[in-house]
C-alpha cells in the first residue's frame, strides 16, 4: 500500500512507520489526541528518532523522554518550585502515556503504564484543586480485581457541589480525563474519573452487564457528604460513551443528564461495521487488539462475539424513557457509525445533538466548550 493511500486514510492495513509519523506530526499540530498533552517540541524531536511502532522500541522511546522529564520535576521539587515541578511531573506522565499507547500489550509497555501511573500520582498532588486517588470494595464473577479505583477532584470553595462521573475508551483512560476535568472544576462541578470497563485498572472485562463496574461508584457519589448526590452526570467518551448511554436508559432517575461522546450503540457492534473498521484513518495502531484486550477476546471469533451482546437495541433498552442525553460526534466517524446516533434518535426519549466536522469525536476548537456548557445548564 502506497503512503499516498495511506495519507488519505484508505487504510486496508497497518501503517508504515513513516506514515505513522506523518500521521502523529499531524495530530501533534492540532494538540488532539494522542498527541495533545506533551511538550512540541520534545514530542516532535521522539517521533522523528522513532525507529519502529513494535512494543520495544515504541515504548522505550517515549519512556526515554519521560525519564527527562522526570529528573527535572524532581529537581524542581528539590529546589522548591512546587509549580514548576508540577508542570514536569504532568509532562512525564503525558510522555509515559505515549509509551503505553494505545494499551500496554507489551513489557514495555506495561513498564511505561506503571510510570505513568507514578508521575501522574505525583502530578495529582500537586494540582490545583488536587486529584485525589479513591478505591471502592468491588465483587464481581470473574472480577479482576477486589477494587475500583478512581480520582475525585473537588472545585475549591463550593460546598457540595454536583459530580460528573467520567471515562474514556479503548485507549484514553481516567489519567486521560484532566483536561476535561479542569474545564468541569473550573465551572464549579466536581470530577469523578474512571476507567472504562476493561480498560486500565477497570476489574472487568467488557462484557453485556459491564455497567456493573458505574453502578458502585455512582451510589457511592450519591451517599457522599461532600458532594451533591442529587446532580449527578455521565460522560463517556469514544467507546465510553456506549456506557454512559446505557446507565442513562438504566437508572434515569439517577443522572441529571449523560453524554455519549463518539460511542456505538447497535451497529458499531455487527461484524460488518467491525471489518470495515479494522484500519480507521483516525487510528494509529492496533485497534483490533486494544478492543480484543478490552474484551478479553483471544481470537476474531471471540472479538466478534463479544461486540455483538453489546447491541442496546438487542437488549431492549433503546425505547425506555432516559435522562437527558447528548450526542456528540464527527460527521465522519470511521469508528464508531453515524447510525447509532439517528438510530437513538428513533427511539424513546428526544435527545440532543451536536455533529463537528472531521472524523472520530470530532475533535476542534469547541468540541470540549459545547459539553461542558451542555453539562453545566443540565448539573448547575
């Protein structure tokens, strides 16, 4: 296949290194995912001396300038600029972020998600208003783990403010989610951020009850002293959002509104939508795999069979009342249809809408504005 196709996003199957390249210098001047959160310049100059998209030597590049960047939050701690030291510890996260992108499916990787997960705990002390890691109790069959886990970040000075509940989706986890949140805290509501199910420290795998791994941490938002239980929201993004539109036709009473940001919910599921989004445009690598992780699937077959029991149309819950649902996406989404969102608009209650130019999520300039301002009228 020839870089011009490539370049196009005629993709019938992995990208060259150059063409990975050329598709993350593109992303990296428009600041979006996953190219938004590091330093330009430094981020540019580990593209440019990458020497292969393998395990290996994809991570131990980014791990490389993660280690820089670690040495010198470290020494701005020690010399007492706390400010300065926050900014580099975020910078390294951001960096080890990258290594493990888009999940850790390798040592390396997974050497890089755990130093993420450090310089992140470090940055979250330091933020203002600070990330605070908390673990719930979890049981479950099959549970991977005994516990969830997530950050709570509170708004300085409003007593009991309201809580938007949030997650990404195959690749972007709740680390993923302080841009977001910054712009929620700054409105005065409170962040809860999560891993979606089979993703990060999720203790599930995606399965058709996945939302069992919500249901806790929004019981346990809505018994909190410090926060408002009865302004609760939901924003799920990418895949996420496939969540988020169920819990919002599960518990409506519950939420005060949810989000579905670029998630399926019937025909992203069938096989037809799977093969032909095998190699989006908007993808760097390896989608098949990070879903099939999610999954836990091992081969095709099981990959299949596991996106198919997602379908909310299968299970019935499309013509239920729900609480008030927006529905943001790009006009040309190669990885998560169109025709999920006029297929939710067939059925049950109004929802609202917001389409941007462009693919995936529909990343620009107001993308982010339009939700937080559609979430603030509905929390505030």
């Amino acid at each position: 296949m020839s870089n011009t196709a490539q370049a196009t996003g005629e993709l019938t199957g992995p990208r060259s290194l150059e063409n990975a390249k050329e598709w993350m210098r593109d992303r990296l001047a428009k600041r979006i995912h996953p190219l938004g959160l590091t330093d330009p310049q430094a981020t540019l100059e580990t593209i440019e001396a990458l020497t292969g998209l393998d395990g290996e030597r994809w991570a131990r590049a980014w791990i490389a300038t993660g280690n820089r960047f670690m040495a010198i939050a470290d020494g701005r701690m020690e010399g007492g600029d706390v400010a300065a030291a926050r900014d580099a510890y975020y910078q390294a996260y951001g960096f080890y972020f990258l290594g493990r992108f888009p999940c850790p499916n390798h040592p390396a990787k997974e050497e890089s998600y755990r130093l993420e997960l450090a310089a992140y705990a470090q940055f979250g002390a330091l933020a203002d208003p600070p990330i605070v890691p908390v673990s719930l109790p979890f049981e479950a069959p099959d549970a991977l783990s005994g516990q969830i886990r997530f950050y709570l970040r509170k708004p300085a000075g409003v007593e009991k403010p309201p809580v938007l509940i949030m997650w990404g989706g195959v690749d972007a986890w709740k680390e993923e989610m302080t841009e977001l949140s910054n712009a929620l805290v700054a409105q005065g509501i409170a962040t809860i951020a999560m891993d979606n199910v089979g993703t990060g420290e999720s203790p599930l795998k995606a399965r058709q009850n996945g939302e069992n791994q919500f249901l806790p941490v929004i019981e346990w938002a809505m018994k909190s002293g410090d926060l408002d239980g009865s302004r609760i929201g939901l924003i799920g993004r990418s895949f996420g959002g496939h969540w988020a539109t169920k819990l919002a036709h599960l518990i409506p009473g519950s939420l005060r509104c949810a989000v579905n940001w670029g998630g399926g919910v019937h025909y992203m599921f069938q096989p037809e939508w799977v093969e032909a989004s095998r190699y989006p445009d908007s993808y760097l690598m390896e989608l098949v795999e990070t879903r099939s992780r999610m999954l836990g699937a091992k081969n095709d077959a099981e990959y299949l069979k596991g996106f198919r029991v997602l379908s909310l149309l299968d299970q019935d819950l499309l013509s239920r009342p729900s609480a008030p649902l927006l529905l943001v996406n790009g006009k040309e989404d190669k990885q998560c249809p169109i025709a999920d969102i006029h297929l939710l608009l067939d059925h049950g209650s109004p929802k609202s809408v917001r389409l941007f130019p462009g693919g995936h999520m529909g990343f620009g300039p107001h993308t982010v504005p339009t939700i937080v301002s559609w979430v603030r009228n509905h929390l505030t």
